[in-house]
C-alpha cells in the first residue's frame, strides 16, 4: 500500500502591520484531527495509506515570529523523521507566509521536509489564490494548485485535486515539469474579484490550459501585495508531465503576460472614494442597507481592526441607525462587561493595536449586548461591536451571538475589503472607503524596501516582455 505524509502550516503575513504573529496565535490540529479532514479520506477512498502531522494557522497579520514558525516546523518534521518509509508529501499551505528574518515560510519548509525525503518522492502542495511563490518553490515541489475563487469557495476543492494529482503521479511513477512566470507588478487582492471583469476573463484561461494533453494542472497567484518581499508579485504555474518544460514555460508566459497586458484595467468592483465622500454618498442614499468596506483596516489582510476613522466621521455627520462591525479592543470590552447590559461608560477606543494610522477615539456609551467576546454599545445613534478578538464580520453567522440583524441598519461598516457573498447578497449598496491602514489600498503610499524594482504600480514608465 502506498504511504503519503499529509500536514501543513499556513498564514498571510502583512510587513506593514505591526501585529507581530506569535505562537499563541495559531490553532493547531492534532494529527488525529488532520485525518479526519476530506483530502485524507479522499486518500485513504483510493488505497493511500495515510500518515498524518499537524496543521497550524493563524489569521492574517504581521510576519510570523520566527522561533513560532521554527516550533511548529519542528514539530512537522520530527513527525516525518518517524514515518520513515514514504511515497508522497501532500502539504497545505497559504503561500504568503513570511518569517521575521527568515523569508518565505513556504519555502524554507519545503526545503527541510526535501533535506529528509529527497527528490525522489514527490511532494503536493495547495495554496491561497493570495500566496507569493517564490520561484524556488517551484523547483523544489512536484505540483502546486492554488484557489481559482475570490471571495474564495473552492478550497476544500482545491486541497482535494492537489491530493488527487499527487495520487495519480504516485501510481504512475511519473515526474512532472514545473515553470513558473511573474509579472513585476503588485495587484491588492481588492482588485481581483474572479467574478468581475478583467479577473473573470483571465481565470478562464486557466480550465483551457488544463485541457491540453500535456498540461497537470495550471495555477495563476495573485499575490499578497502588502506583504513586502522580493517575490511579491503575481505568478502564472503550469505543471506539465515528464519532459515538458517549454510547453509549460509557453503556458506560463502566455498567462502571465495577460495579467501584466490588463494591468491598467483592474478596478474595484464597487465605488470607491475617500472616507468623508463615502459616508455622505451613504447618507444619501435611498436603498438600504448600504455597506461600507473600512479597506484600510481589512482584518482579514492583516489589518489592526482598531482604527476608528469611520466611527468618528459618522458621529461628527450625526449618522444614525448605523452598524460598525467591529472594533477590537480588549480594554473597552472588558470595562463594558464589569460595568453591564443598561450602563453607560466612557470609554478611549482604538488605536491601541495599529499606532501608526489609529488614535484613541473618547466617547460615551451605553452598553446593549454582552456574550463572552463582544459587546454592542450604542454611541449616540451609531451601534458598535467592539470584540475581545480581531475577528472580521464576513457572514450573517457572524452576527448572530448578539442578536443583531444587520438588515435593520441603515449602514453597516465592515472592517473588510471585497465582500464576502452574505454581506455582498446583504448590501443594497457597496461602497469601498479607501481608509489608511495598514491594508491601505494605496499602496504607493506604503513604505515598501524589499520588493524588486521596477514594479507597477509604484513605478509606471517601464514595459515587461516575459
């Protein structure tokens, strides 16, 4: 029977933000759990013996701790050195995860687990759309799939066609050729919602690609554009079989040089403007409810979710029957909760995570709902949620443990980017506020140092030839 060895480790590092991302941060699922997970019973369906490992992750933040990452990389490693004989590595990764003085966390993990297994067992990999491949990577894995969807619905899907083409290279005792193409551009994931144009249109050419007799499987990475590194672009893979190494440069050159040919043609698939310009465009507005992104302060791109720019410019409009969700603060939390539901308190909010574009915010409040994790004041005629945790409000689910229906607002500010699809199906109207933050994006306003240079958009005045 065959043997594969499946785990993983993933996070989307921001350089920019200063939640440094430590141990304590990650959950970790024991070996025993991973087993359970769809892509090991997929093996096991198919006559794989599984030999599993942990799979640690952390919501999106500042780079990753480096002694953090050493642990959990030990951890997998020495799970490794006991499975002795094996014919396969599956590894789920994210692909933007960068190590404080370390680097990419992909590809030095990669590069350990190959110093155990050598290059004759073949090592699968599934990544976010959103990941940075350095190209090294490539080199060193067999196959790599990356989501096709953003807001993404088809993870679950692409762990399992990783699996199932590493199944199948196994059996076959086949190599496969890898060529990797990267643009010299940094595209904010913001505007690059697969089911708008231009992204629609280019993730097409993925399923055409994939029909080719001699193409695996083909893979085009977005990248995270605030995290700030040498790889940091998009990337076009292809995977072809054994000894097809130009084909798979040909595809990879041809995908790549579509997403550097519609570079000026990317857009938010929402209005967007300047904070002050958006709330009074919301204000105005007859439809309801009308949904505001705080981009700048996107939680689940490694934003604080502290900064309370969009609070404090609704309370100077006297907006009422408006929703933020959410704030996170564990000292307002914690005084909410002592003082209880019906009391009013003055609390000091934000800017006590992102110090560089939040500020503290004084306000009266009166306190509507506890749970164990949130709270929902009431300041003036605006709610808030102000969570012990930094945690987005992406569904209705998300709501639910303080009773609170969004439908019943006016507006409601989310600390997100592009909506995910209970919010967008919830949204009468979408705007985008381009908020600083440590997600701003304008990004030519980031301190970037590592990225290679030239590179679009902070530089404009130079063309690329793949």
């Amino acid at each position: 029977m065959y043997r594969v060895f499946v785990g993983g480790l993933k996070h989307e590092s921001n350089s920019f933000s200063s939640l440094i991302t430590s141990i304590k941060d990650f959950t970790v699922l024991s070996p025993s759990e991973v087993l359970e997970k769809e892509y090991s019973t997929y093996l096991r369906n198919t006559g794989f013996e599984v030999v599993s490992t942990i799979v640690a992750y952390a919501p999106p933040a500042g780079l990753v701790e480096k002694h953090a990452y050493l642990e959990l990389k030990e951890r997998i490693l020495q799970d490794l050195e006991k499975a002795k004989k094996l014919d396969g590595v599956y590894l789920d990764l994210h692909g933007a995860m960068e190590v404080k003085d370390l680097g990419s966390g992909e590809l030095d993990l990669v590069k350990s687990i190959r110093e155990i297994v050598g290059y004759d067992i073949p090592i699968s990999a599934s990544f976010d759309l959103h990941g940075n491949i350095p190209a090294e990577l490539v080199e060193e894995l067999d196959i790599l799939v990356a989501y096709r969807t953003a807001p993404h619905v088809d993870a679950e899907e692409t762990r399992l066609k990783a699996v199932s083409l590493l199944a199948k290279q196994i059996k076959k005792k086949v190599n496969t050729s890898r060529a990797i193409v990267k643009p010299p551009m940094l595209l904010p994931g913001e505007y690059f919602v697969t089911l708008f144009e231009p992204a629609s249109s280019i993730m097409k050419l993925l399923p055409e690609i994939d029909s080719k007799p001699e193409i695996v499987v083909s893979s085009l990475f977005v990248g995270c554009a605030w995290t700030d590194a040498p790889y940091s672009t998009p990337s076009a893979v292809i995977v072809a079989s054994e000894n097809n190494y130009e084909k798979a440069l040909l595809e990879a050159k041809r995908l790549a040089q579509e997403v550097w040919r519609k570079r000026k043609k990317y857009r938010l698939d929402v209005e967007a403007g300047e904070p002050e310009e958006i709330v009074d465009k919301a204000l105005q507005s007859i439809k309801k409810p009308v949904v505001i992104s705080d981009s700048g302060d996107n939680v689940t791109a490694g934003g604080g979710g502290d900064v309370p720019l969009m609070l404090d410019i609704l309370l100077r409009k006297n907006a009422s029957k408006v929703l933020v969700a959410g704030l996170f603060d564990i000292e307002s939390f914690k005084k909410c909760r002592e003082a209880g539901e019906g009391s009013k308190v003055e609390l000091v909010l934000g800017g006590k995570i992102d110090k560089i574009y939040g500020y503290p915010l004084e306000v009266e409040a009166k306190v509507m709902k506890t749970t164990e994790e949130e709270v929902l004041i009431r300041v003036k005629k605006v709610d808030v949620i102000v969570s012990s945790k930094r945690k987005p409000y992406i569904s209705l689910e998300d709501y639910a443990p303080l009773k609170i229906d969004p439908k019943n607002y006016n507006i409601v500010v989310v600390k997100l980017g592009y909506l995910f699809s209970d919010i967008r199906k919830l949204a009468a109207v979408a705007y985008m506020a381009l908020t600083p933050g440590f997600t701003y994006l304008k990004i030519e306003e980031l301190p970037y140092s590592k990225v290679k240079r030239p590179i679009y958009p902070l530089d404009k005045d130079f063309e690329w030839t793949p």
